[in-house]
C-alpha cells in the first residue's frame, strides 16, 4: 500500500499520493486547504489516503508544520 506492486500503480500507492501532495504545496497552506485541493484527484480518493500520505510525508521528513500551515521542508 505504501509502495508500488504489481497489483497496485505508482499513482494509487501511498508515495504517489504523497508525491501529488507536494505538487500542490507549491505555496504555505493549511491542512484544510490542502484538502479541499486533493480531493478533487482520483488518486487520493479517501479522507483517510490523504491523512495516510501526509503522515508519510512527515515520517521521511518532506514536510514541516509552522503556525498552522503545511510546508515542504527545506
């Protein structure tokens, strides 16, 4: 689920998703902002994929939360 297998595309696994959620962080947003972005990408389909992919992208360091607002680490 989190990575790629021969069952499940690139697109549709955890790093896909979380990949199309940095492509959306191009600027400081909330987690709600980012949401109302997502949901509309059939990749991420679920409230809970998208939870799962920033939670990833927290665990490898991608992401950073500073006042309330999601950033791509530097």
């Amino acid at each position: 689920m989190i990575l790629p297998t021969k069952h499940l595309s690139p697109a549709q696994s955890l790093i896909g998703v979380s990949a199309l959620l940095l492509k959306h962080l191009d600027a400081p947003m909330t987690v709600n902002q980012l949401w109302e972005v997502a949901r509309r990408e059939a990749a991420v389909a679920t409230f809970d994929r998208f939870v799962l992919a920033l939670d990833v992208l927290f665990l490898v360091g991608a992401l950073d939360l500073a006042h309330g607002e999601l950033r791509v680490a530097s």
